[in-house]
C-alpha cells in the first residue's frame, strides 16, 4: 500500500513557506528538493526582525528556520506563539554543532521538527510530515467553523419555528426539548434520556429507516432528511414526520430536528428577527464550550455591578453605551476566559478543571475583581464595581428551561472565600505606633502579628511591655490623599497587580507585583508615591498588607503552577523602621509550600536603598539567608556597576527609558555594552521593563537580559494568570 504521505493531492496545490536563514545557497537547495518532488512552492526568505513580523500576518504552511543574525530561535517561537497561527509546524535547520541529544530541547520550544538539508531524502519526509500536519490542522480548523455554522443556523431555526429537536448519541437519546417532549407525550427529560430512537420514533418501515440512519452514523449526511410514518400513539396524529439527522461539533454526537406535518416552513419575517436575535443566545454558545472543551468540573460565573455610578446616567449616550459595553471587555482582559454576554447588565464566563482544588484556586482568584476599579471611556475615568457568583453545571443540567434559574442560583451564590486549612496563610490586621526618622529608626511593633503555617500552628510575638498600640488616625495636616490611603487600607481595597515576566531560559515562572489605590477616579501607583515618605508607619503598615496579600494570592496559584514565584514591589521604609521585618518574611515564606527555592523576590527602589546602604546591606544578607531574592528597580545604564558592590542583590530592573534605546540600533548597541559591563561587575538576572509593543520585544532579545517585562506579553492583571491558559 502506498504511504499517503506521497499522496498526488498535495503537489496539486501550492505550498506556502517561510524561510528565515542568512544563507542563500542553502535556501535555494531547499527549494530544489522540494520542487524536483514536482512540490508547487511560494516562499518568502528572510532574516531580519522587521520583515518576518511582516510576513507573521500572512497565512503560511510551514516556517523553515535556519540561522539569522538579527533572529534567535527562542525569539521567533516567542513571536509565533502570540499570534493566530500559533500552531503552524515549524522546522529547524540542524545546526553545524547539533547532536542528537539536543532534538528534545528543540521539541520542547515548539518546534515540529529538526532537518538536516545535506540528507535529501530525510529532508523531504520530514517536510511532507510537517505539511500534512499543517493541513491537517488548516482542514479541522475548517471543519470545525463550518460544523459551528452550520449548528449555530440548525439551533436558529429550531428556536424560530420551535421545532422538535433532539441529540442523539449512538443511537440513544440523550437530551431534548420541551417541543420534542411534548411530541412524543413526555413530561419530563428523564423520561426520555436512555431510550433507543426507534423506541420513540416506531417507523412504519423499520428496516429502510435503520439503513438510512446507519449511513448518517458513519457521517454520511447527503440523504439525513426524509419522511417517516410514526407509529407512536401521540405523535402519529402529525403524520408525516419530517426527520432530519445533522453532525454535532461533539465527537458521536447527531442533531436530529422533527417536524410536523402541518407545521409552515415558511418563516415570516418576524420569525427572521426572532432567529436572529437566536442566533448567538448565550445558553447555546455556552453549551457548545462545555461540549467542545470537556473538563471534569465546570462553573458557571456571573459578573454584575455592584451599584452603578451616578455620573454615567448624567452624561451623553455614548458614554453610558460604552461603559456597559465595556464591563465585558473588562472582564475578559482581566481573566482571559470566553464571555458570555447575557444582557446589558450581566455577563458570564464558564471555569473548568480537572480537579476540585482547582477549580476553588481559580474562583477565589476572581476575588480581586471585586473591588473597586476604573473604565476609561472617551478619556475620562468611571468607577466601576462588580458583583461576582458562581454555580456548578454541567452539560446534562443547562438548557433554556433552567437557564434562569442557574442565572439566579448563580447571582445570588458569592465566591468562595481563600480557606484556612494548614496550606493557607492567614495574616491579622496591624497597627503601629508613630516613629521618628529614618536616622534613627526604632522598632515597630504589630498589635498582632499571627501567621497560619504548614503545621497550622498559629504564632504570635510577644509585645513589649509599655508599649503604643494606637492605629494611625488622619490628622487636619494630613494629605487628603494619605487620609483616603488610609481609608482603602483599614477597609482593604488595596490593589494588586500581577504581570507574568517573560524568562528567556523557559525555567521560571515569575510575576512582578504593583500595588495601588483609586483615588478620585484616578489610579495611584503606591511605589512611586513619594508623600509615603513622610509617613513611614503608615508605609510600614501598606508593605506588610501588600507582602501578606500577595502571598496569599501566590498560595492559591501554586495549586495551579507550584514553581511560581513573586517579584514584589515595596518601599525601602519597612527594611529600616520595622525592627520585625526578616521575622515577619520568614514566617509568609515558611507558609508557602513551594516547589521553588525562592518564590519571594523583593524590589526595592535603587536610590532608596543607596542612601542606606549600610543597613540595607545587613538587611539583604539576612534576607538571603532566609531564602528570600532581593531586587533593584529603576536602575539606569548610565550608574556604575560598581554602587552594587557588596550590596547581596540577585535581579536588576532597568528603567523605563532603557527600553526605548531598543528602537533604534546604535542606541541597542550601547544598552547592550552597559548591560555586559553590569554582568561583568555583578551577575545578576537583569530585567527590561515596559516593552509594550512588538518591536521592543523583539529587539530585547538582542540584549543579555533574562527577563522581559511588558504589556506584549502579558498586561497587568488583577488576578495571577499564566500566559499560556489565555
């Protein structure tokens, strides 16, 4: 039998091929091979960064990558990953110095595949293979619009004309609508699910109908519609019966519709609005996610506002349009699940797991949605509050009878809440008393300090005696903006942030923390707030909540991901005014039971901790010898490397303004210069910040930076999300 592989079919038609490599003989060998096998070839050739982001928006067959100098492998996977040909098979020229040893590392990045050009016909096999593939994945992706359409217009017109439908699965019912019910003489669902078709449906002529259904088991739909005549006692007074059997994007799955005999097939046109308005119903769209994407447990979540802000009723059309209409634009960037929208007011998504710790991880992540945030319409800043709940379904238990009612059972049913068992941590409010100055810093005591560990023993600090427990109250001297900080603090509406970090090694699974607060309508970055400052108790108090918040939220995802870690953003104030800091941390370490040596890293502004260098000093190294990173921020090219000098630090983060020398190519070689002089002098784990944008990206990975920070990769989120389940 002759190998498919070399099927005439595929060099009937033209194949599409990306080719990055610097060499033009070994392009053009390329293409002799291929085109002696009488292949039919469009191909591009490239090897710089600008045109192959070019030809990305281009539907190819296959990417071929060799050896570029403006390109890196890692790079160019990176950049195909984020777009919508993210499965395209990519093949690799073997490098001079590959051994074989090194094809799962390859493997493991992404690509299909490892060729050598110099072997013809190795080469052309691994090509067909990688081409079949490609078109494999371009037929199913075909198949399975055309199934979604054709389904989505099946469900129209059975909700327009309200026809009696049912799914059928190998021969037995297993779900039905109230039309089909009451067809048949049924009351409820039950009655029907596990019963043969020709149970209910009694053909006249059995044998012709089981021929013709068998043709429509093997997937052959040309001759799926046909007359019966019923013996069914109820259904045989609307004889004849018009059956019409139709695939199912669920493998084994058959859609059969019936019709009455003197039903009009006629739709009017207020049938058309009606189908219409049918045609994307959110039970239907949801039924098909739980069908194409099957998973052991499903939630079904509602997103709805809290209360509404008053100026959007006072302001133009479009402003109030836009703003409901972007809740679920929100929503879906914030959590990257589908959205389904049901009204003006009301969107939902659907959770799914495997396991019921699972799940609890991902619906207690959605928590942090629920406080306060802002919509930016037409420039301008409206607050925005929702109310989230949640209920358990399945495919089997949602339709459009109870669709309302799961609407209702969720609505009205909160988000879990983190548990307290052994594996949780648990932190108590604090307060502390006033201190003076960072020159002569005293201790600051917490009223309580309690921590839930792993043995779920709770351990408190002895307080001093005579000692000031009093909470930070405003004063008519303090800032309107302290005084609200404050407010947010005692009632937690801090916010944090999380941005996955870009790890060019593919080993670690780090996310940068920011913190704020909104004030006015308006978000406030607490790390950058200098009016802190002058208020280190109430500092102190804000990077202790921000620590424990964001190790409670690291605690919840390691159910998930047990390698991740933290880069958390704070103030220097709480290394030199809490005299029970290097205590605090290691106890929130100890209750995190990761599977990383460091899952905390934290990050401090550099010119804070080069006026304290001393003391940070002993800080840092009391740090590390608790198991905790410390990081550098705002770091710029031009300081020395030398001011890192005997400071025990393991990861700098760049300025803002370093990235944009990405943009032009002679500024990109004096980042880079710096960069190795820093490494020379201090190896450290160097992170660029803020690439937005593509371009940036790209060019980072010209620089001997580890790590990439920026909304291209991931945007900040309010809860910790993994690039790749988005």
């Amino acid at each position: 039998m002759r190998n498919s592989l070399f099927s005439q079919k595929i060099k009937r038609s033209e194949v599409r091929i990306l080719i990055i490599d610097d060499n033009q003989i070994r392009y053009n060998k390329i293409i002799e091979i291929l085109t002696t096998e009488k292949l039919t070839i469009d191909s591009i050739l490239l090897d710089d960064l600008k045109n192959f982001e070019k030809q990305l928006q281009i539907k190819w067959d296959i990417i071929i990558f060799g050896q570029a100098y403006d390109l890196k492998l890692d790079q160019v996977m990176m950049l195909i990953q984020n777009t919508a040909s993210f499965d395209i098979p990519v093949l690799i020229l073997s490098p001079f110095d590959y051994q074989k040893d090194q094809y799962w590392s390859y493997i493991n990045k992404g690509c299909y595949d490892v060729i050598d050009v110099e072997e013809n016909t190795q080469f052309y096999i691994a090509f067909l293979r990688a081409l079949s593939f490609s078109r494999l994945l371009q037929s199913q992706n075909s198949l399975l619009n055309e199934l979604e359409h054709i389904q989505t217009q099946s469900e129209t017109r059975i909700q327009a004309q309200h026809l009696a439908s049912a799914q059928i699965q190998e021969g037995i019912h297993i779900q039905a609508n109230p039309e089909y019910l009451e067809l048949f003489d049924l009351k409820h669902e039950d009655e029907l699910i596990g019963l043969p078709l020709l149970d209910i449906l009694q053909p006249n002529d059995i044998q012709n109908f089981k021929q013709k259904f068998k043709k429509v088991a093997q997937g052959y739909f040309d001759h799926a519609a046909f007359e019966i005549e019923s013996q069914h006692e109820h259904a045989q007074a609307f004889n004849p019966l018009k059956v019409e059997f139709q695939p199912s994007t669920q493998d084994n799955i058959i859609q059969l519709t019936v019709t009455k005999n003197q039903h009009s097939l006629i739709t009017t046109p207020a049938l058309i609005i009606d189908s219409e308005q049918q045609t994307n119903h959110p039970v239907n769209r949801i039924l098909r996610t739980l069908k194409t994407q099957p998973a052991k447990l499903n939630a079904l979540v509602i997103f709805s506002l809290a209360d509404c802000p008053s100026p959007i009723f006072t302001r133009d059309w479009n402003t109030a349009k836009q703003y409901f209409s972007n809740i679920a634009k929100h929503i879906e960037n914030q959590t990257s699940y589908p959205i389904f929208k049901i009204n003006t007011l009301l969107v939902a998504t659907i959770l799914q797991s495997d396991s019921q710790a699972l799940l609890q991880s991902k619906l207690t992540s959605l928590l942090a949605l629920e406080k306060p945030q802002v919509l930016n319409i037409q420039s301008v800043n409206y607050p925005l509050h929702l109310k989230i709940g949640y209920t358990l379904i399945s495919d089997e238990v949602i339709n459009e009878n109870n669709f309302e009612q799961l609407l209702a059972l969720a609505f009205n049913t909160p988000l879990p809440q983190a548990t307290h068992e052994s594996s949780t941590l648990q932190l108590e409010p604090v307060t502390q008393p006033l201190q003076p100055s960072l020159e002569q810093p005293s201790s600051v005591y917490m009223q309580e300090d309690s921590v839930t560990i792993e043995n779920n023993q709770s351990i408190k600090k002895e307080q001093p005696q005579n000692s000031s427990f009093t909470a930070i109250q405003p004063t008519q001297s303090t800032d309107l903006m302290i005084s609200e900080l404050y407010q947010k603090l005692q009632s937690q509406q801090i916010q944090l942030k999380f941005q996955q970090l870009y790890d060019k090694q593919d080993s670690k699974r780090i996310y940068e923390v920011s913190n704020g607060f909104i004030f006015q309508d308006q978000w406030q970055d607490i790390q950058s707030l200098c009016l802190l400052e002058q208020h280190p108790n109430l500092n102190v108090q804000l990077s202790r909540w921000i620590l424990s918040e964001s190790c409670k939220q690291l605690l919840q995802f390691q159910t998930q991901y047990p390698d991740a870690a933290l880069i958390i953003n704070l103030h220097s104030q709480i290394l030199f005014q809490d005299a029970s800091f290097i205590e605090f941390i290691q106890k929130l370490k100890a209750s995190l039971p990761s599977q990383t040596e460091f899952p905390l890293i934290l990050q401090f502004n550099k010119n804070d901790i080069l006026q304290h260098a001393t003391q940070a000093k002993n800080k840092f190294e009391q740090l590390k010898q608790s198991g905790i990173l410390v990081s550098l921020r705002d770091f710029n090219i031009q300081d020395s490397p030398d001011i890192l000098a005997g400071l025990e630090i393991q990861f700098v983060q760049l300025q803002a303004k370093d990235s944009q020398m990405l943009d032009d190519p002679i500024e990109l070689g004096k980042l880079q210069q710096h960069v190795e002089a820093l490494l020379t002098t201090k190896p450290v784990e160097i992170i660029l910040c803020q690439l937005n944008d593509m371009n940036l990206f790209a060019n980072a990975w010209s620089v001997d930076s580890r790590y990439l920070q920026g909304d291209y990769f991931q945007k900040k989120l309010e809860l910790l999300k993994d690039v790749q389940d988005q």
